[in-house]
C-alpha cells in the first residue's frame, strides 16, 4: 500500500478507531465512520489540521440501510475503497444466565452483523481492483475465557471466524483478511458498566496480571493495523494478531 488510498475505518471516533485514522491520514485518505457523527466530525477535523485529507460519516453499522448508505456517499464522493478497518464495537458485561434478550441481540448486531455488512459493502470495489485489505477487530477474547463477557466473547468469536472465511474466500482476488486480537487498551470503552472505583480497581488488576505490566495504547494497536494494512504483510491472510502485551501466548 506505497500510494495514497481511501481507508475507511469504522468506530474512528474514538478509541483504537480515532488512533488508527490518526495515524493513518498521514499517508492516505482516511473516512472516519462512525455512530457518533460529532466525534467522527471533530477526528476529521484533527486530520485536517495536521496537514492531512479525511471525509466524515455517521453510520450505524448494525443498520444495513445506513451502511449501504456510507458506501453509496463514498462511492459517488470519494472513489473505491480497498483498505479498511471494522472497528465499531461497544461492551455489555454479563454472565450467560442474566443477559437480557436485548442485549444479546444489540452485541451481536453490533458486532458481528456489523463486521458482516461493513465487509460486504467493500468487496465488490476490492474484487474490481483484484486487491484488497480487510482488517476486522476481535479481541483476545475471541480465543480465551474471562467471566461475565459471553455475549462479547461469542461476537468476538464469530468476527474471527468470518475474516477466516472471508480470507479463504477471496484470497484468489487478491483480497487479505486479517483480525486483531488485542488486550485490555486503555480507551473509553474499559469504562462500560464500571464505576468510578470500579474502574480504577480493573486498571490495576489488568497492570498488574499482564506480563508487559501495564495497559496498552490505542497507538500500540494503530501501528499493527496499519502494518496489517500494508504490503508489509502480503503474505499474511486469515491470522488473529494480538497487541496483548501478554495477555494471551500460543
Ligand atoms: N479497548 C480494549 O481493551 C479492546 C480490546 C480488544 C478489542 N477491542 C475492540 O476494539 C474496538 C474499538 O474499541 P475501543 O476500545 O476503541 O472503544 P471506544 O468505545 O473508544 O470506541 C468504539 C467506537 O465504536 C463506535 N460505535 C459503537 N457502536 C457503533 C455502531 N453501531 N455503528 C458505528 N459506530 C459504533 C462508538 O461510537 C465508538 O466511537 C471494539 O470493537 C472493541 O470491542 C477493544
């Protein structure tokens, strides 16, 4: 990925989304998409201001309609997209038997059907370009256990699961799908369902228990995304890549 490309990035708001688009609006044109269309508005901005181009879009992606919407507005605004990264994601703690039904559904319409529409939308631009790279956000969870988290575990499962489809599927057009897989990253969404107290109390226990020995970065997570996006790893398709400082080894 030498020349200037559109990225879109969902979930670039905020978080390991806003980090990525930061990053990587020094070298292409980044569309930060987001549900909140502010934060996505204010990122863009920031983009501007440090010498760079970036477009904003509100999206929910748990909306079919409102996706194929953002990809109509990039394809008659912008041109073809054949970068991006799904990052779209939010976090509702709960034990297997006292999820509500709702919840449920909002994890995995959020999550998964998210991921599912957001890939769909880009592939046909990348099968045209017969090149392509799709980085789909997962968690270590994907692939260890901790408790109260099922319902996120389960999405973070499936996200996996489909980038290796999508991998296995589209690997004869050139396209490379990847997921990350990172630890606890010190961003907005560590505080879902946590105090105050609570929340410093699981800052400490995750330094604490991690062998690197503290949270990560947002940036920590751009920099393999944006390494997962280039030619740099060409030869990689279908991997879960964990920034984990640790977390998870194997
Ligand atoms: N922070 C961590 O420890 C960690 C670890 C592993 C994986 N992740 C994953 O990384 C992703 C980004 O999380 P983050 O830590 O940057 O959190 P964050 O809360 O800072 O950012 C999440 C962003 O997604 C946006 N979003 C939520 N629902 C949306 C929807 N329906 N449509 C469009 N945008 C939506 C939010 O508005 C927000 O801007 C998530 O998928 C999360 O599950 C985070």
């Amino acid at each position: 990925m030498g020349e200037k490309q559109n990225i879109l990035i969902t979930g670039a708001a905020s978080g390991i989304g806003r980090a990525s688009a930061l990053r990587m609006a020094k070298s292409h044109h980044v569309i930060v998409a987001d549900r909140d269309g502010d934060g996505a508005g204010t990122v863009t901005s920031e983009i501007v201001a440090a010498g760079g181009t970036a477009t904003a879009i509100a999206v929910d992606v748990s909306d079919g309609a409102s996706v194929r919407a953002m990809k109509a507005q990039i394809e008659s605004n912008i041109g073809p997209v054949l970068s991006a990264f799904f990052a779209a994601g939010i976090f509702i703690r709960g034990v297997t038997g006292e999820i509500p039904e709702a919840d449920w559904d909002r994890m995995m319409d959020i999550h998964v059907k998210g991921t599912f529409l957001c890939c769909q939308a880009v592939i046909p631009d990348m099968i045209a370009a017969n090149k392509g790279a799709i980085v789909n956000m997962s968690s270590d969870f994907a692939v260890m256990a901790v408790p109260g988290a099922a319902a996120y575990m389960a999405a973070k499962s499936a996200i996996y699961s489909l980038t290796k489809s999508i991998a296995l599927e589209f690997a004869p057009q050139n396209i490379r799908a990847n997921a990350l897989g990172p630890g606890p990253i010190d961003t907005p969404i560590l505080k879902s369902g946590r105090t105050e107290a609570e929340y410093a109390k699981a800052r400490e226990a995750f330094a604490e228990n991690l062998p690197i020995g503290r949270l990560g970065q947002p940036e920590e997570v751009a920099a393999v995304l944006d390494f997962l996006l280039s030619d740099r790893s060409a030869y990689m398709t279908g991997q879960i890549i964990h920034p984990n400082g640790g977390q998870l080894m194997w």
